[in-house]
C-alpha cells in the first residue's frame, strides 16, 4: 500500500463540499454500473434482431412454399385427371382387345373350316378331270348314232348335261371357296395386327400411368419435406427469439432496478461510514460493485468492496477472497482499509467520484 496524503481539514467538511457533486454522479455512476454488470445486452439486441431477421427470411420463404403447394395442388388435380382418363381409356383398351382377340379366334376357326371345304373342293374337282381325262369325250354324232331310239337320245343328251353342269359347279364352288379362305386370311391378318397395335397401345398407356403415379408421389414427398423443414426452422428461431427477448427483459428489468437505485442515492446522496450501511461512502461502493457481492474480476478483486486477494489478506480478512465471507465481514475489513478516509486510494472509483484520503 502507498503512503496515506494528509489534509487539514476534516473528513465531514470535505464530504459536505463533495455533496452536490456526488449528488450529480450517483444516476451517471449507478448507469455505468448497470452497464458494466450487463455488458451483454447491446450483443443480447443484435443477437435478437438477427433472429428477427432470420424469422422474416423463413416467413417469406413459407410464403413462397405456400405459393408452389397452391400450384402444385393444381398439378396434382391435373395429374389426377389424367390418371383416371387413362384408366378409363385403358379399361376401354382391354375390352376392345379382348373383343379382338375372341373374333380373331372365329376367324382362325372359320379359316380352318374353309380351307377344309377348298381342299375337298379341290380333290372333286381334281377327280372330275381325271375322269374326263381318262374317258373319251362323246360327241353329238356319236350319241346320235348310238342311241336306241328317240328316248334312248334324250336319255344321253340329259346325262351329258347333267355331266357338263356338275363339272361347272364342281370349278365354281372351288373358286368361290378359294375365295372366301383368302378373304378369310385378309381378315385374320388385319385382326391380328389390329389385336398387336392394341396391345402396344396398352402397354403404353400402362408405362404412362405408372409414370404418372410416380411423378405425383414424388412431389408429394417433396412437398412434405421442405415443408416441414422451413416450419422446424421457423419454430427453433422463434423459440431462440423468445429466450434473447427474455433475457433482454430481464437485464432491462436489472438495469431499471439500478436506476431506481441511483435515484434514489441522489435524493440521499452520501451514506459516509457504517451509519450509512455501508464502510466507505456509498457512491465509491456504487461505482466499483454496484452494491453486489460480485465474483472475482480479472484482477481478483471481489466483494461489495472490490478488495483484491493481498489486500484482503493484509487486513485479516479470512478465507482466499472477500466474496466468500459475509458482508458483515467485509465492512470491517472495508472498515480497516478505510480508516476514516486515510485509506480512500486503495479504491480506484474514490479518486473517479472526487473523494480522496484524508
């Protein structure tokens, strides 16, 4: 500890003439203290308003997400709509193939039955010439002559014709029968590529709608993500906004409380010695704790008073720092320190508020 200065006049005398201004410090004073016991609140603010800012941003972002669900609900209808047309178009595809395929089977059976009958056809046919071929061809004279008796003439002029008509019918009903089995195998080919176009057509519409079902089912997942990530987001930052707003409520709440403190210290403005409650004048205790039993600093001062570790073990204080004992304990070591005002310059707020060693 330094030496202690001397002055001749008193301490009451010298306290009077430092009245007024000590009276004017006491609301700077007990703001600073406020403000060095809450150096966090400006950063508790800008944290805020960053929160604030990040609120809005995601706001407007579940604004635009809102937006897309609006159009992407028009798309799903859509979708929707589209889906059930191929249905129907589909359960139409099906039915028709079905039909096809049952007059495709008809036509299969039908070209059976007259190729059978074209075959018989050509066999007759193939025997009656045989059997003109083999057999000589009578002619009109021969018949004539032959013949025995007019009736006899008749007889074998009617076989002759009964022969020449049966031939005639025999190659007409060959033409015809090749005929119909020919048309009959157009039809079966037209049907059977009639019956490979529908089912492609359906395999297609198939695809279409698989495709289609998938796309729906994608955006909905889509959809369900981002919007519960944008909601989650949203509800952690409102709850971080919500936490800073009540520390900042809180230390506002301190900092009214330090107010209501200085004013009250101005409308009394120096509480000097025990009397007053306190060691040393109350507006050094103001400037260098506030009135709080603080924990140590980064000097290691500590204590409603400040008393660093060497000074407090100089004056018989117990324990390692004045933080740890009772007030009463630190009033008289404060009380020691002091020694009616000789000891002022051991507190660095004493020469700050214009009060010095006697």
């Amino acid at each position: 500890m330094s030496s202690l200065r001397r002055h001749r006049l008193p301490l009451r005398i010298l306290a009077l003439i430092a009245v007024a201004a000590l009276a004017a410090w006491a609301t700077g004073g007990a703001r600073e203290s406020a403000r060095a016991a809450t150096p966090s609140l400006g950063s508790l603010h800008s944290q805020l308003g960053a929160e604030q800012a990040r609120q809005h941003g995601l706001s407007s972002s579940i604004s635009s997400l809102n937006q897309l669900i609006d159009s992407l609900d028009s798309q799903i209808s859509l979708v929707q709509s589209r889906e059930a047309a191929v249905s129907n178009d589909l359960a139409a595809d099906r039915a028709e193939l079905t039909r096809v395929q049952a007059s495709l089977a008809r036509e299969r059976i039908r070209l059976i039955k007259l190729r059978h009958r074209l075959a018989n056809a050509k066999r007759a046919l193939a025997r009656q010439l045989v059997s003109s071929y083999e057999t000589d061809k009578p002619d009109l004279i021969s018949v004539v002559l032959n013949a025995h008796g007019f009736n006899d003439l008749l007889d074998e002029l009617n076989f002759l014709g009964r022969v020449e008509h049966q031939q005639q019918t025999i190659i007409a009903f060959t033409r015809n029968a090749k005929a119909q089995a020919d048309a009959a195998a157009r039809r079966l080919a037209e049907l059977q590529q009639t019956d490979r176009q529908i089912t492609q057509t359906t395999e297609l519409r198939v695809r279409a709608l698989a495709g289609m079902n998938a796309l729906l089912g994608s955006k909905q997942s889509a959809l369900q993500s981002a919007r519960a990530a944008q909601q989650d987001a949203l509800e952690v930052s409102q709850a971080k906004g919500h936490d800073l707003q009540k520390q900042i409520s809180h230390v506002e709440a301190q900092q009214a409380a330090a107010e209501a403190a200085a004013q009250r210290a101005a409308a009394n403005p120096i509480a000097l010695g025990p009397s007053g409650g306190w060691a040393i004048p109350y507006a050094i205790v103001l400037c260098e704790s506030g009135g709080q039993n603080l924990p140590p600093n980064s000097a290691g001062a500590s204590g409603y008073y400040q008393i660093i570790p060497s000074t407090w073990k100089l004056f018989d204080g117990s324990g390692p720092a004045a933080y740890l004992t009772s007030k009463a304990e630190q009033d008289a070591v404060a009380t020691r320190i002091w020694n009616g005002g000789a000891g002022a310059q051991n507190w660095v707020c004493a020469g700050i508020v214009g009060i010095h060693d006697t």
